[in-house]
C-alpha cells in the first residue's frame, strides 16, 4: 500500500474543539498526525504512545479515510473530486504547490460571486 499522507491543514480541518477527530481519541489523534503529517513510522509512533504498530496503522487508515469522505462536502457540485498517486517527494510537492493555487483561484472566484 502506498503511503498516505495529509498536510497539515488538510489534518487540522478534521480536529474538533476537542483535539479529537469524530469518536478517535485525543491521543489516537496524535498518533495519527505524526504519522500522515509528520511522517513518521507506523513503528516509531506505535512505540512513541504504547500501542502495535497494526493499531497505529488502523487509526492513521481511519482519520485518511474520514478525510476522504470530507472531500465531496468541501468542493462545489461541478467540481470534481479526485486522489492522485504520486511517485515521489518531487511529485508531491508539485501537486500541492497546484493545490494551493487551484484553492486560491476558487476563494477569489467565491469572493466575486
């Protein structure tokens, strides 16, 4: 499986008020933040807050696919949602970089209507 992976404000616009996400706990939360944002090994962070790597696995799967499902909520009805695999770090970043300005086109777009 490819390695998924969330920026940060894309992560921050799924924690409530109370530094949860939905019903995942406040430090399971965490964990998966280190994971998708920072990073980090399933390894690493399991170890970091005393649970199996499986675990840590599971809940990062779990907050990438609540963000996934925010998605279509997010975008106008004639815009089309879509995931892209990249093949590396260079990619990624091109990708964001787009991302960004395809954003900032649509705030402006939004502020004119």
């Amino acid at each position: 499986m490819a390695r998924l992976s969330l920026t940060d404000k894309q992560f921050s616009s799924l924690v409530s008020e109370n530094g949860r996400i939905g019903r995942i706990s406040e430090s399971n939360t965490r964990l998966a933040y280190l994971v998708l944002v920072e990073l980090e090994s399933y390894s690493s962070s399991a170890r970091e807050f005393g649970v199996s790597r499986q675990s840590a696995e599971k809940v990062s799967l779990r907050v990438y696919k609540k963000y996934q499902s925010s998605l279509p909520s997010q975008c106008p009805s004639d815009f089309l949602v879509e995931e892209f695999c990249v093949p590396n770090r260079s990619a990624l970043r091109k990708l964001r970089a787009l991302e960004a300005e395809l954003v900032k086109e649509f705030n402006q777009n939004q502020k004119k209507v």
